[in-house]
C-alpha cells in the first residue's frame, strides 16, 4: 500500500517490535470517543492513515463488563496496525486490561491527555500529569508484564522544560512510543486556541523514542509543515480528519463521497446511530449552516436507520452534485458564509480565537445585563411610585406573579401582608388566626373554627356535670 502524497511504503507484516519497524513519517488517526470505531478507522486506512488509535476505554468497565469489552475489541484483518487506548489509574487494573486487550492489537497506549471534566472526577487523563510517580509505576508494570509496546499520549504543560521531564520520566519507566499533543490540560473548547509546536520539538529532540505530534492540523500541507519543524516520527490528526477523512492524501472530495464510502463500511462492521450521525454532521458541518438544508439535517437528527442516513446523504448528492460539476450556477458568494470553498467539499472547521471567544462573550454578556436592567425598569414602572426598586429580583418575580392572577394586590386591614382572598374578615391568614382565637370567631375562608370547638366543649361539659 502506497499512500499517493507522502510515496511511503508501508509493510503491513508488523510485529510485536512495532516502532521499530513503523513507516516515518507516520499518519495517524487519533483515539476520539464515539468516533474512531471500526467503520471510520477502516476508511481513515482506505485514504493514507497508517496507523490508527481505537477510541479510549475505561480500563474499570473494560475488565468488569463483557458486553464493553466484546464492543471495545471489535476489529478485522485491515484494521492494522492497531493501538487499542485505555484510561484509568489502577496499576492493577490498567494491567488487567491491557492484557485482555493485548491479543488484539498491536500496541496498548494509556491516556494521559484527556482534559474533560469527567477525566478530573476520574482522575485520569491529563488530571495525573502531576503525579509522577505513580505514572511511573503504571507505566513500568505495564511495560515489563505485557508482551507488546506501551505507548503513552500527553498534554504539555505551560513550562517546556518541565514538558521535556516528564516525557524523559515516561521514556524511563517504559514508555515505547511518545504522542504529544501540544495543547495544555486548560485549553479545551472555545478556549483551545493553538498548540504548541515547540513543546513537541524539544520533547522530541530529548528523548530517544519515536515521538507522534498532534495539533494544529487541517491539511497535508499541515502535515508536512509540522514534520519539517519538529522532527517529529509521525503525526496525528483528530478534527481534521473527522471534517475531511481524505486530509492524509491531500485531497478535497464533495462530502457525499466519504459520507456514502462511510456507510457502506458500516453495513459490514455495524456502528451506532450515534456515532454514525456525529460522522455526519462533522462532514456537512458547512452545508448544514445554509437554511435550504433544514429539512435534510431533520432527517439525519432524526434517523434511525442506515438506510434513512444513505436516503438524506443521497439527497444532498442529487442537489450538490450538477453544481459541483459546473451544470448548474450557485449564485450566494462563498465569503457570504466565512468560506473559502464551497460548502459541499470537505474542509476543516476553524475554531473561534480564545481572544474572538472572549469578546463575544463579553458583548452576550453585555447585552444580557442591558435586557436585565430594562426589564426590572419596566416592573418598577409597573408597581408605581419606586416603592419596591430595593426588593431583590426573586421578590420582584413573586410579586408579578401574584399581580398576573390577581391584578391588584389588597393589603390585609391589620398588617402590611397581603389579605387573603377568602378570609372573611379581610385578613391575612396570621392576623386572622389571631382575631378567631381571641374574639370567639369562625373563618370557614382559613377554616379556623375556634368558635364551633369552643361551643362543642361548653356542650360536652353540660352534659356531664347532668350525669354526675
């Protein structure tokens, strides 16, 4: 196999001793959760990946539960060669895992870059970069007792230096192969902004093992920017390959190519809806913006079915596709929609700038204040007489409520609370309380029935001092 850019051969008879014999540069697919099964690892291998990273599984499910484990090891003759991903930070069971797993692929990596909140519940992923030495140790135990390579992927930290220690620490305790994403732990979202190239060239110019970098990556010429700057052994791409699973051959294609070449994958190797409609909208992500698409992006949303997602992928061919080949014009201008190319061809999705991110929030947030303060405006307006602009806004709330059912709000005659519509006695339900029980009164309104109890007792004592 030959990919048609790079012109690397690559000799699919890996062995155990994998890095030794990997292709370089090599282009490889990430580890994505719900997203690098099966189906789409095989189209990333179709069109230049030459290796691929399975999605992360949780090393606590992966030992306990068979039905995870039958789905997390789903593979086939193509799907190699193959790093099978966990997360975890049991030695005991990260080293249960990786063994049950170790048949199956080519190498075991351990996830040390995921910066999600759930990661931090866990503690796991990048939320175990301060604790060395128990990295150490898992790394070290997995490194003598399993019989393939370990691999581990991280984030850098702020500091380069203290980035080139800890990937020396890795390399020390057992680590065989280095993916270095060049993003911090904090810079995940709209804040993730640009990685750091340099991290990962000096990571890599320290330490003897190959080195896989990842970030920043949209295209080949991306790819062969990011080899000749850092040195790295290979790269990796997440994102980018999502939105265009041609980007290692250098190719654009209409999105209807890799979306049908997707499906037909998965009616050989099943995936869930849910994964297949993520793939989906990644790849008409641009088309999906136009309004005239509303009605197929529904039927996708909605799909549960292969056949229902080929139906709605189909239909965007049939009304792309005279246009992509020049029959017919398509009259609204690219730059109307932030685009360099059309819509219907496979392209990266450029994140929003932290510094774009902030501002905009900072305006939404401007505006939002500016309709809170014209809103309270309006109720002080409503309530008359500025006697309630120092009540909190919950306050305000309830007020409106009751004025919405009642429309005017009547004082009870003996305090400043609101009367209660029933009370007989224009009162509110406390100073009702205390009329009935100190003038003998009845109130069916708050059934307060001192004076019918009072009288029931009189009786009852009558009758019995008869008796006596």
């Amino acid at each position: 196999m030959e990919t048609k850019d790079s012109k690397i051969s690559i000799d699919m008879s890996f062995t155990h001793d994998l890095w030794n014999k990997m292709p370089r540069p090599a282009m490889v697919l990430a580890p994505m959760v719900d997203a690098s099964e099966l189906a789409w690892r095989l189209l990333g291998r179709r069109h230049g990946a030459t290796i691929a990273f399975s999605p992360m599984f949780h090393s606590v499910n992966f030992v306990k539960d068979a039905r995870y484990r039958r789905e997390a090891l789903q593979t086939c003759a193509e799907d190699c060669p193959l790093v099978i991903q966990f997360c975890g930070n049991n030695v005991a069971l990260l080293l249960t895992a990786a063994q049950m797993a170790q048949d199956y692929c080519d190498a075991i990596d351990l996830n040390l870059g995921c910066p999600q909140a759930i990661a931090k519940r866990g503690l796991y992923g990048a939320y175990l970069q301060e604790d060395w030495s128990r990295l150490s140790a898992i790394v070290s135990v997995m490194s003598g007792e399993l019989r393939i390579p370990v691999s581990c992927k991280v984030r850098v930290f702020e500091s380069i230096d203290k980035t080139v220690e800890y990937a020396k620490m890795l390399e020390e305790a057992g680590c065989s192969l280095l993916t270095v994403h060049g993003r911090t732990r904090e810079q995940k979202g709209p804040l993730t902004g640009l990685a750091s190239w340099a991290h990962i060239k000096a990571v890599k110019e320290n330490v003897k093992i190959p080195v896989i970098g990842n970030g920043n990556v949209q295209c080949l010429e991306d790819v062969k920017r990011f080899i000749e700057e850092t040195g790295v052994d290979g790269v990796m791409s997440a994102e980018g390959h999502l939105t265009n699973p041609y980007i290692f051959e250098g190719l654009a294609p209409p999105v209807w190519q890799p979306a049908l070449e997707y499906l037909e994958l998965v009616d050989r190797y099943p995936s869930p809806n849910a994964f297949v409609r993520g793939h989906l909208f990644k790849l008409f992500h641009k088309l999906f913006r136009l309004k005239e698409n509303a009605e197929i992006r529904e039927e996708i949303a909605k799909g549960s079915s292969i056949d229902q997602f080929r139906n709605a992928v189909l239909k965007l061919k049939e009304k792309y596709l005279p246009i992509h080949e020049g029959e017919q014009s398509w009259d609204e201008p690219y730059s109307s929609y932030d685009l360099f190319l059309p819509p219907w061809i496979c392209q990266s999705y450029v994140r929003m700038s932290p510094e774009e991110y902030t501002k905009k929030m900072a305006e939404k947030s401007k505006e939002a204040q500016e309709k809170e303060n014209c809103k309270t405006e309006e109720k002080i307006r409503f309530y008359g007489n500025g006697e309630i602009t120092l009540l909190s806004k919950k306050k305000l709330k309830r007020m409106a409520r009751g004025l919405t059912k009642r429309k005017v709000m009547t004082k009870c005659v003996a305090c400043l609370n609101p009367m209660s519509l029933k009370c007989m006695y224009s009162l509110c339900k406390t100073c009702c309380k205390k009329k009935c029980y100190i003038e003998g009164l009845d109130c069916k309104g708050h059934n307060f029935l001192v004076k019918t109890k009072r009288q029931k007792v009189r009786q009852l004592g009558m009758k019995k001092s008869k008796s006596f």
